[in-house]
C-alpha cells in the first residue's frame, strides 16, 4: 500500500495533479486578493482596516505557511516535470500538452509566464509587504497604512508599468494553465472542451484586467 503510493507520488501524472489542484488553489486566491485590493477604491480608512483585520489575526501565520507551501509545490513541480520531460524524450507527457498538436502562444510560454510571475511575487512582497511601514489611527487604534505604501509606489510611471506588463504575463499564464488544470484532473469531453477554454480565457482576462486597473487608479488619483 505504501510503495504503491510511493510509485504513485513519483509518477508524472500524480505531479501533473498535484500541479492542477495547487494552480487552482492559487486562482482562488488572486480571486480573494482582487476582491480585498478593490477596497482601494473605498479609500485609506477602508483599505487599512481590511489589512489590519488579517495581519492582525493569529491565524495569519498558517494561512501564510499553507499558502506559501502552495505556491512552493506549484513552482517545484512545474520546474520538476519540465526538465525531466525535457530529458526524458523531446515530447513527454506534460510538455505535449505545452508544445504538441493544438499547442498555444500560451501554452509554450509557460514557463517564461511562469517565472516572470515569481520575479513579480519577489519584488511584490518587498515593495509591500516588506515595503515601507507607515502608521496611521483608526477609530483610536494605530494601524499600518499599508494604503500610503501602495499609493506612494504606483505615482511612478515605472512601477506602474511594470505591474501592467507583469499582469499580461499572468493573464496568458492563467489562460492555458486554468483549463490545463481541469485536463489534468480528467475533466475532459469533447463536448465541454470548447466552453473550458473560453471560461479560461475569461478569467485570465478578468483577473488581469482587474489588477492592472489598480495601478492606474492609483497613479491618477494620487491617493485622493
Ligand atoms: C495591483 C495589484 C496588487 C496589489 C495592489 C496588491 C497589494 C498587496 C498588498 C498591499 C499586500 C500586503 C498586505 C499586508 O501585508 O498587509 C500584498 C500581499 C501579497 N500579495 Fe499582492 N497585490 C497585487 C497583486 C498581486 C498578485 C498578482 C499576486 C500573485 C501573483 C499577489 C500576491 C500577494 C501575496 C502572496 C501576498 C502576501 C500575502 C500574505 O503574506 O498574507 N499580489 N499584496
């Protein structure tokens, strides 16, 4: 029993699945983090109160450790099937789906969308999270204006800018690896492939769209 699952968990099938349920896992969370980042559009009070209220949770720490542990298995698994398809044969099992028949602008560049996302995650968390910490009071309590830190970084052409074309890069990522993710999980029928990758599409647009729009709105209003 343990060496089956053993033989199971090596199998590039397995981390094919294992990939499909961490990207979706991640979509859910730039749905969740769009949604908490429009607050900017409320204001200083709204915004600062949302990130007080999670940074300031005990509960913080595991959400952070499980997401981070998501994030970490996606990139190590996708770089994991990558190059042992690319030693195994020219044209394996994972980069068929990449580079085969049908193969997309999208699906080719994966890995290049892929890491230009991780170079955008690295530089993100130490622009923000990381980034300077100003203080503000809320009803009486001091709280980080994390808002004054987002605003201040995006009235420079530059940062927005690269946030635009970061955000393309996520947007082609999340076009092919959504609906790559409902194939590797067996969710495929002739008959709901069509519609799949149309609703693919549209979230990738919808999510891009919706966190390049942010920047902008930041540099125009200046905070105001
Ligand atoms: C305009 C776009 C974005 C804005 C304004 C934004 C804003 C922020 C802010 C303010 C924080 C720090 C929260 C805090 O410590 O209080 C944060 C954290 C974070 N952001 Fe973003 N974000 C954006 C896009 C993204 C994207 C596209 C991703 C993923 C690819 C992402 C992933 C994360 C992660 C993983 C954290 C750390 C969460 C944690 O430690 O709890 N963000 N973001």
């Amino acid at each position: 029993m343990a060496s089956t699952l053993c033989t199971y968990l090596k199998t590039s099938v397995m981390k094919k699945q294992v990939m499909a349920v961490t990207g979706l896992l991640l979509c859910g969370f730039l749905v969740t983090h769009l949604i908490g980042n429009c607050l900017l559009y409320v204001g200083s009070d709204a915004f600062n109160a949302y990130a007080h209220a999670l940074t300031s949770n005990k509960l913080i720490y595991v959400a952070e450790a499980i997401l981070a542990s998501i994030f970490l298995s996606h990139i190590g698994l996708a770089i994991r099937l990558t190059v042992e398809n690319k030693k195994a044969r020219p044209v394996g099992y994972y980069m068929s789906q990449m580079t085969g028949n049908g193969a997309t602008f999208a699906s080719r560049t994966m890995p290049y969308t892929g890491l230009m996302i991780l170079i955008f995650l690295v530089l993100h968390l130490f622009n923000f999270k990381f980034g300077p910490v100003y203080m503000t009071t809320l009803d009486g309590v001091e709280v980080r204006d994390i808002y004054k830190t987002v605003v201040e970084y995006f009235q420079s052409p530059l940062n927005v800018l690269w946030y635009i074309v970061a955000m393309i890069a996520l947007g082609i990522h999340l076009s092919h690896g959504f609906w790559s993710a409902f194939q590797s999980l067996g969710f495929s029928h002739p008959k709901y492939n069509c519609t799949l990758k149309l609703t693919s599409k549209l979230f990738a647009v919808v999510i891009a769209a919706g966190y390049i729009a942010l920047p902008i709105y930041c540099y125009l209003m200046g905070g105001k």
